[in-house]
DNA sequence: CGGAATCCCGCAGGATACTG
DNA sequence: CAGTATCCTGCGGGATTCCG
C-alpha cells in the first residue's frame, strides 16, 4: 500500500499482492469477470462508492500488470471499454480458489453465495 | 486496511482479504511456513523492519482468523510461540498458486526462486 | 464521456518508553 | 521476554473542479 508503482520488489508475489491488496481492487475484478468488459461509466456505477481518482489509479495499475486491457474508441464523445486479459482470467481462477477457502471457513449465510468472488470493498460509512 | 477487526464483511473473500492484505502479513505467513513455529521475539527479528505494535497487531488477527495459533508458556521470562494453524496450512497452499501465478508472469531472475512465496514487505526508506 | 489536477483529512503505521 | 501505552506523521483515499 506504500509502493508507489515503481517500486522494485523483492519477489513475484509481493509485487502482485501490492497491486491486489489495495481496496476496491478485488471487486473491480470481480465485476469484470462477472459483467465482462465494461465501460468507464457503467463500472464506475457498478463499483458503487468509488471516487474516480482511484477508480482510474486501480484500473491504470492493473492494466500495467496486464491484468486487464484498455481499449480506447476515439468517436465523441469517446469510448473506453476495460476487459479482463488472460492474466486476469488466470488470477481470477486462482482467486476463486481463495474465495472457495473462504467460504469453507466462514460457513456461508445461505444465499450470498451468488456473489462469491472479490466482493472486496470498504465498508461503507 | 480500514475495517477494524469487527466490521461486518459483505462476503467470504472480503474478509480473508482484509486479512491478508495488511502489510506485512504474507511476509509473517511465509516465515511462519518455512521456519515452522517460531517465538515472538525471533519473529520480530527474521520480520526485520516491522515494529512491535504492527507485529502484535497482525499476530492478533490472523489468530483471530485461527490462521495461526498463539502457545502461552508461563515461565519466567515468558515464552510465547506461534505457529500456522490447519486453516494457515490450507492457505498457504492457495498462496503458493498465486506465487506460481506471480513467477510465471515476471519471469524469474534466476536464483531469487528459493525466497518464493509471501516476501511480501514495504520498501525499506 | 473519461479522465487529470488540486485540496484536504483520517488513521494506519513508526518510534519510543514503560510494565508484568 | 512479550508485549501495552502514547505521541507523532505521511500518504492514501474522498470530494470537488476543470479539460479535450
């Protein structure tokens, strides 16, 4: 949560658990995995609560892990569509592997089962 | 990084996240499973950099995630031991995969292999 | 529409000192 | 030895405003 994005880490998973650890990020990843790619705008409003400060800050460090991709539509007014790369999928399988160990210890509440994955958002206040 | 221990996690992944993504913690996980159990004070030191306060703190709640168990011994000076639990072994084994994940994508500076999973620690000033 | 820039603030984390 | 208690500080995130 330091690691100003150039920081030089000492192995793998520290420089991918810096990127996933910051907040709001497991759940963009997994709206676009449940959604696929999406728009600026709608994943903003699907990302409820966000400010558009870290939206993009999350969104420009995934893309540089190549975890999703940017795809810029030049009309006007202009398009920006964000999608899942194969990283992303590779991560979200592993990822659902965690939330399946998660829900094996904190036995589920019946029906909430439905949005397993990366629901990962501060609570709000 | 917020949610102070008691906030109510919409779902599984949400919780075991808030857990993990601490600084720190991974890199305390990945100790404890290549050092085996190990007292308060030698993790202090084999964690180099962390201070007392983060370290109990962190300890505290991955004990209250029954990720690792905490082994009071009432002598004199105390003695203190902490070791992965079940739940920390299981963990440790999905953590393994992400590393695996990590390796693959940053391709591997040869020999920094051995030190694989969870060095996961803030840059030192 | 999809951002970049700016300001402001809380609280997580560091350092230090003290106890059972 | 294994922590608590206190104070201090930075910076990460929210809100707002402006740009192509």
């Amino acid at each position: 949560m330091a690691h100003s994005s150039k920081d030089s880490h000492p192995c793998p998973v520290s420089r991918l658990m810096a990127v996933l650890s910051g907040p709001w990020t497991m759940y963009i990843l997994w709206v676009l995995s449940t959604q696929g790619a999406t728009r600026f705008g709608a994943l903003k409003r699907l990302v409820e609560g966000i400010s558009t400060k870290v939206l993009t800050e999350r969104l420009r460090l995934l893309e540089q892990e190549e975890i999703l991709y940017r795809h810029y539509e030049p009309t006007v007014p202009p398009q920006v569509t964000y999608g899942l790369t194969a990283r992303g999928l590779e991560l979200c399988t592993v990822l659902d592997q965690l939330n399946a160990l998660a829900e094996s210890w904190y036995s589920i509440s019946s029906k909430s089962q439905a949005i397993a994955l990366g629901c990962y958002k501060p609570p709000s206040p």
